[in-house]
C-alpha cells in the first residue's frame, strides 16, 4: 500500500495495492480542502458582493445624475476605475480559492496621455462596463449562494452529529429532543435510539451532498468571473492571432536559414569544387588528355550529385508532385521513402488551399520520418479525409509509443505550426505503443 496525495483535493489519500483510492470521491468530498476553500468562497462572496454592489449602484448613479454637469464624467470614470480595482480583488480570490485562472483583461488605450484622455478611455472600454455588470449580477447570486451553502452545511453537521449532542434538549431544554411535530395535543420528539440513527443518517446524506452543491454554485461564479472580469473574446483572439503570426514569422525565418544553409554547405559547395576542377581539366586538356577527360567524367558525376541535392531541396521547399497531383501522389511518395511499410488512404473529393495542403503535406512527412528515426515500428498507416470545415490527418505505427508533444521535441515544433492556422494536434502514444497523431487543419478550398 502506498500513501500519495490527491490532486483533486489537495490532501492526502490512501491507496490500494492497485493505485485505487480505498474510499470513493463521494465519501471525501467534505473533508477534502478543495471543497473547504470553495465553501469559504462562498462564504467570503456575500461581504465583497455587498461592498461591490453598493460602491457600483451609488457611484454610478451619483456619476449618471451629474451628467447635467461637468462633475458627472469624472465620478462616473472614477467609478468605472474603482469597480475595475474590485475585479483585480476578484480575479485574485477566484484564483486563491477556486484555482481559477483568468488573464488580466485588456488595458486602456488612450491615444494621448492625460487626465481628459484617461478618463474618455475607461468610459469608452467594454471592460469597465462588464465590470460594473459583474459588481450588479454578483451580489444576488451571492446571496442565493450564501443562504444555500450554509444552510445545507449547518443543516448536515447539525444532524450527523445529533448522536453527540440530542441530550442538551432533555437536560437544558425540557424536551426529549429536537421536535419533529406539535401541536396543542401530541408532541413528536426524535428521542429514541431508532430516531436518532435515521436522524443522523439524513445528516451525513445532507454532508456528502453539500460539497457538490456549493461547487454546483461556484461554476457559476468561475463563469461570472471568467465571461466578465476576463479579457474580451475579441481581445482574447487578437493576442492569439499575435501569438500566431509570431510563430509563423518565427518558422519562416527558421525555413529560410536551413534553406541557406543547405545550399551553402551542399549545392554551392559542391558547385565551387565542380568549377575547380573544369578548371583543372581545362588546364590539362593539352598536355594530358586522358587526365583530363577522367576529370571531366569526375565532375560529371559531380553534377548529377549536385542536381539531386537541388531537387532534394526543392521538394523540402515545396515539392512538384504536390501542387501537379495533390495530397494523395505526394504522400504516396513520402511513404516510399519511410524504412517501414506505409499505407496511404486519402479520401477527399476536392483539393484544400495550396496553404493547407502544404501544411498537410509536412505534417505527414514530418510525421514519417519520425516514424523511421524513432519509432522502431514494423508498419504504419496514413489516413486524410475532410469533416465537415475541417481536413483530418491521422499517422498510426506499432512502435514502442512514448511520444510527448510537451517533452520539446519536434512535436512541440509542430503542434506550434499547426496551431498558427487554427490547427490541433492530439497525440496518444502510450509506453509500448501504439502511436496515434492526430492533426486538425480548417479546411479552405
């Protein structure tokens, strides 16, 4: 038996002989610290939503109502701002108590630094808005929250431990216990040992359940927080596609350095040495021909070396039997060259943008070569086809597996490049194989 500790809750469990937890999630729940910091949430969420709501409602109508008047643009700014200071507070306790992580939202753009352009910006930024909406929508739901999460908490403590405490009634109270009915005539008392038993078994179903419940409640307050006091979806693409196109121009420039450096250190190289010994040949031409003509036959040679290494290039670049034929003959021909044997299916009723079926195309190469430097496979399988906007590629060998997309490799290389155009790449490569890659690419005709 070994003795870890949870992920889920953050304290420690027991485990059986098979990697197990020897008691289910349901019967930890209400000690685990998980549901302890989201109960505290709760707890903390009626004070804060008051102090929001009342700093939101009075600023913003005291601003609103001296519009008539100069003073009404800088209230109602410093409202704005204030409320966007109680978001960074909120997004700071979210992160503390729920684990919620959520990117700061997008900052003022003020054209021109100033007092006057500070305060136009924070009136004219959605952000300040959707912060004043979180600071009027929280404080009910926090209330709701409130009264459900300690009422079912008190509620079930009170009554899984009434087997402790029952005799306070008789003693202090004057009655057998607590009172199930009565009226004028008949009294009905949980006093008896049977009573008290389902008495507590009631509160120990009411004490595994309110866990789920307040964390039934908190997702709404990660979704409050997450769709209102985080950056926009529009902000939230713009720095995504930011982050693309840096990835983009960081390949390019890694494409047009290994470009450079193959035609420096093969073709040109080659080419230079060719040029020499013409030379030398030329030289040699009268006074040995024989020398001179074993020379020529040597630099001939060397052209057709040369030429190779340019059509290897080329292909590397963007290869001939791609844009001629389509994905299905370039892919055939890059299976060809796999050390194991590859079966190509490809099933699309039309060709992809030039763009995307290049992608496609180095993904499934970069993938196959893989497969002959690593995998130590005996057979591998490519499969593309098209659901619906999207164009599947799935690269399956027998190999002894272990692939991670995370470890830095290539994969990682790769899964950037996809995820420049919108792209996914899902491996699921086990210890001991198999090995199955799964690319998504949009599909744009």
């Amino acid at each position: 038996m070994a003795t870890e500790y949870g992920q889920g809750y953050g304290h420690r469990y027991e485990y059986d002989g098979a990697g197990r937890h020897r008691l289910p999630a349901a019967l930890r729940a209400p000690f685990a610290a998980r549901s302890w910091r989201e109960f505290g949430y709760v707890l903390l969420s009626l004070p804060i939503s008051i102090l929001m709501f009342t700093y939101a409602v009075t600023m913003v109508s005291l601003g609103a109502g001296l519009l008539v008047t100069f003073l009404g643009i800088p209230v109602l700014a410093g409202a704005l701002a204030g409320c966007r200071g109680l978001g960074v507070l909120e997004r700071a306790r979210a992160r503390g108590l729920l684990g919620l992580e959520v990117a700061e939202p997008e900052p003022l753009r003020m054209r021109k630094p100033g007092v006057m352009a500070w305060m136009g910006a924070v009136l004219k930024s959605g952000t300040s808005w959707r912060h004043v909406l979180y600071a009027l929508l929280h404080f009910p739901w926090a209330l709701f929250s409130f009264v459900v999460a300690v009422n079912f908490w008190a509620i079930g403590w009170s009554l899984v431990t009434y087997p402790l405490w029952f005799w306070v009634f008789p003693v202090y109270g004057g009655q057998g216990g607590i009172q199930l009915y009565g009226d004028e005539h008949h009294r009905i008392y949980l006093d008896n040992p049977f009573e008290i038993t389902v008495t507590a078994l009631v509160g120990l179903l009411f004490t595994l359940a309110t866990p789920w419940i307040v964390r039934a409640l908190t997702m709404v307050d990660r979704l409050l927080v997450h769709g209102l006091l985080g950056p926009s979806r529009l902000s939230a693409r713009v720095v995504e596609l930011e982050s693309d196109r840096g990835v983009v121009v960081d390949t390019a420039a890694a494409d047009l350095r290994r470009i450079e450096r193959d035609l420096h250190d093969g073709a040109q190289a080659r080419l230079v040495a060719l040029a020499m010994d013409l030379g030398l040949a030329k030289e040699k031409l009268a006074e040995d021909p024989q020398s001179a003509a074993q020379m020529v036959e040597d630099a001939h040679g060397e052209v057709k070396t040369a030429l190779q290494e340019l059509r290897d290039l080329a292909r590397g670049i963007h290869p001939a039997v791609l844009t001629d034929r389509g994905l299905d003959a370039a892919l055939s021909a890059v299976a060809s060259r796999c050390t194991v044997p590859v079966q190509v299916e490809v099933d699309l009723t039309q060709r992809p943008a030039p763009a995307i079926e290049g992608i496609a195309y180095f993904t499934v190469s970069e993938l196959l070569q893989n497969i002959s430097k690593h995998s130590r496979a005996s057979w591998a399988s490519v499969d593309v086809w098209r659901s619906d906007d999207r164009l599947m590629l799935q690269v399956v060998d027998d190999g002894v597996g272990g692939a991670d997309v995370s470890g830095g490799s290539g994969l990682a290389g790769l899964a950037e490049r996809l995820d420049a155009v919108d792209g996914v790449l899902v491996v699921d490569s086990p210890p001991g194989g198999p090995t199955r890659v799964t690319a998504e690419l949009p599909w744009r005709g």
